[in-house]
C-alpha cells in the first residue's frame, strides 16, 4: 500500500549509476582489448542480463559491490555461447547484442521474458539484414527469440524513420565488423551515449547534424568508466520533490546528457524550481548535482524533437501534469506503445483511476490539470517506470493506492522505494 506523504520531502540522494551507460559499458568492455573497470555500475535485472549473455560469450566479468571488471577480449574475442543468450527485460540488450552478434564467426539465439518477446524487432532485423546479416524471429513474428547466424557485414547509410538509441547502436556496433562505414541518419537526435563510449574505446566515430558515422575493425582499448546518475531513474524524485508543498532536495551526480535532459527543460517549462550545481563532465559526460525545490506547475505542450530526450520520462511527467494547473499536451510519442508495456494505455487508465482528467491521442494524451487524486488499484504490467510513477503519485492522495507487481522495479532501480522513503 502507498499512500499521501504526511510532511515535506527533504533529504540527498545517489541516485543509481545509468542504466543505458551500464549496458553499453559491459558490452563495449568485452570487445576491447585489456581490462574495463566499471564503478557506479547499475546492479538492476536488466543490466545483469547483458552481464550474463556476455559471459555466456566466454568474457570473465567479475562484480562485486557495484564495481565491475570486465576482462575484454577484442572485437573478434567472443565465443559461440552453448545455450540460448536470455535478455530478461532488457530491449537494450536484445537490440544491441543484435549488432553485435551479426558480425560474429558463430550462431546464437537471442530470446527474453514475455514482454521482450512482444516487442518489435524489425526495426534493427531489416537494416541489419540490409548489412547482409542473417538474423530470423524464430516465430516469424518479427519479435524474439531471435536466430543469428554470423555473417560478412557490408557497411550502409541507413535513414531511421524514427529517432531511436537502440537502432542507431545496434548498426554502429555492426558496423564494427562491416567492410566499409556505416552510418545512421535519425530524424532527430537519440542519445548518444553510444557515440561519446565507443569513440573513448577508440572507435572511429564521426557525428554531423543527426547523422552518427563509423569505420570498421577499430581497435578497441580498455577505459574506466564512472557511471553517472540515471537521470531516468532521478526524475520520480525531481517529480515528487517538485510536487510534495515544501519539499527541498538534492539529487548527487546526475547524469544531464542534453541527448537525454529533456525532464529537466519540460519541469522548467512547467515552472519548476530546479537549480544546477556542480557542473562537471565525467567520461565525456555532462553530470551535475540537482536541488529540487517544491513548484506551483502550470500545463505545457510537448512535442517534437524533444521527445526522444525523454521517452522514459513521460510517465512520470504525466503524474506532474495531472497535479498541475492548466492543460498539458503530449504529441509525437508513439514509440510509448512498444515499450516494456503500451504505456499511453497504462498511464491513462490509471490516471483515470484515480480521478485525473485525461485522454488518449494515437501519439500521445492530452491531460487536464488541477483535479484531486484519490486511490485506485494500479496495474503496472509490470512494467518498472509504470510502478515508480504512480508510487510518486500516491503520495499526492489521501487514500491508499494499491501498486500491483511493485517489485518490478528491480528491473532499472532495486532501492526504489527504500530511498523514496528516506525522504519523509
């Protein structure tokens, strides 16, 4: 049960390393030459899967305490795995090891849990077949498991009809092993911490406007690499902060890649009170210390190019705008369908629920501030970003809201609820 918090939110936080920067840091580790020392690293269900998947490949990883050395073994270091590599939750893995694998001298097969087994896989399958990889849905379904029989990869440039990190890495990492460049043009720009990872693994990368370039056969050294806080994970608290009346809090080493800060520019937009301290850059990426003071919000549209830069966050961002006064638009976010559940769906649900007012668009949802939540049974699907989202909203009710599968959470963010509570 969760329900109303009972005095102002105030503490400081960590917030947990950053799971897309976690994945690609085991992953691009195993490929380079020499020992990769990862610290911060996160230690969620999705980000052990790409841990065991590569040690299915014959990399030692060893994890102990959030710290990770991954012993690489070069591009062409991988070995034919002997059973089914699983990707749990994780559409990161399934779609970058995709990459990956393409290239590779040997067969395997890549499957997941329920809901990666219902994703859509055609999006990385069709440029990478393209490439001249041989990769099949086992079903034919165009989703998991997936068969991929190594193959000679030829470079292309391939034009993404949408802006996506998952597409755009899983040709980079391909075209690793291709014959000529291979390069990415997005109609906006994705996070790109692929781009700033692989070029200090020293990968030839080259970026113009919205398109991301790279030669292949590189030869990849070993780096450390220092996690930064998730800012995916930092947005339930910036929203709890922003929305609890007289809550102040600050949030440590939080990763603000302006690929992936677009939370911060909407609770502005919105007329939140947060201020930057601490700007830095670790790893080539920008990092900052967040205070979060609590907000009178007003509704804004959003829309457009800043979409891509925070698709995780709009759960949560609907919860702010129901709490908000005025009318909050969202357009452009069709890709919400196909994430660990169909969130557009989920989110309206349960808002509606709980008393907001609310609708569904076919890319987006139109919410209308201002109305008093109350209590409701939330169906998460167990889709982890559902579940934090409406815990932050439950504590905006006077009666208890029931989270069905809340330990779903393990999947991005394990002490979730042990660190939302250290703030009352």
């Amino acid at each position: 049960m969760f329900q109303k918090a009972t005095s102002p939110l105030r503490g400081e936080l960590t917030i947990p390393g950053d799971k897309s920067i976690s994945h690609r840091a085991v992953m691009f580790g195993s490929l380079a030459k020499g020992t990769t020392e990862i610290t911060n690293f996160l230690q969620g269900a999705d980000c052990l899967s790409t841990i065991s998947c590569f040690q299915k490949m014959g990399i030692e990883i060893e994890n102990t305490q959030g710290r990770i050395l991954v012993h690489g073994k070069g591009l062409h270091g991988l070995k034919a795995p002997s059973q089914i590599l699983d990707c749990g939750n994780s559409g990161t893995t399934t779609r970058l090891m995709s990459g990956i694998l393409c290239g590779q001298s040997f067969s395997s097969v890549l499957t997941g849990d329920e809901s990666i087994q219902k994703r859509p896989m055609k999006r990385v399958m069709d440029p990478l077949t393209t490439m001249g990889a041989n990769i099949k849905s086992r079903l034919g379904n165009g989703c998991a498991p997936l068969e991929i029989k190594g193959s000679r990869l030829s470079g292309i440039h391939y034009h993404s009809p949408i802006a996506s990190a998952q597409v755009k890495s899983a040709l980079l990492l391909a075209g690793l092993y291709a014959d000529s460049p291979t390069s990415v043009t997005e109609p906006y720009i994705s996070r790109n911490h692929s781009e700033i990872m692989l070029s200090s693994f020293g990968a030839k990368i080259r970026v113009k406007n919205t398109t991301a370039s790279v030669e292949p056969n590189p030869i990849l050294e070993a780096v450390n690499i220092e996690v930064p806080g998730d800012i995916s994970s930092a947005a339930y608290f910036i929203a709890a902060a922003l929305l609890v009346p007289g809550s102040e809090v600050l949030l440590k080493n939080v990763g603000i890649n302006p690929t992936r800060a677009g939370i911060l520019e909407v609770a502005l937009q919105m007329g939140g009170k947060i201020t930057l301290l601490n700007e830095r850059l670790q790893g080539g990426e920008k990092t900052a210390d967040l205070l979060i003071q609590s907000s009178d919000l007003q509704g804004v549209t959003i829309e457009g190019a800043i979409i891509p830069t925070l698709i995780d966050e709009i759960p949560i961002i609907a919860i702010m705008a129901a709490c908000a006064q005025g009318t909050t638009i969202i357009r452009d976010a069709a890709e919400l369908k196909v994430k660990e559940s169909d969130r557009i769906l989920l989110i309206t649900r349960n808002l509606k629920a709980m008393g907001a007012d609310i609708e569904a668009t076919e890319d987006g949802m139109i919410i209308r501030g201002g109305k008093s939540l109350h209590g409701a049974h939330i169906h998460t699907a167990k889709d982890h970003r559902i579940a934090m989202s409406f815990a932050i909203a439950s504590l905006l009710t006077d009666d208890e809201v029931t989270i069905l599968d809340p330990e779903c959470v393990n999947i991005s963010f394990p002490d979730f609820y042990e660190q939302l509570y250290s703030l009352y």
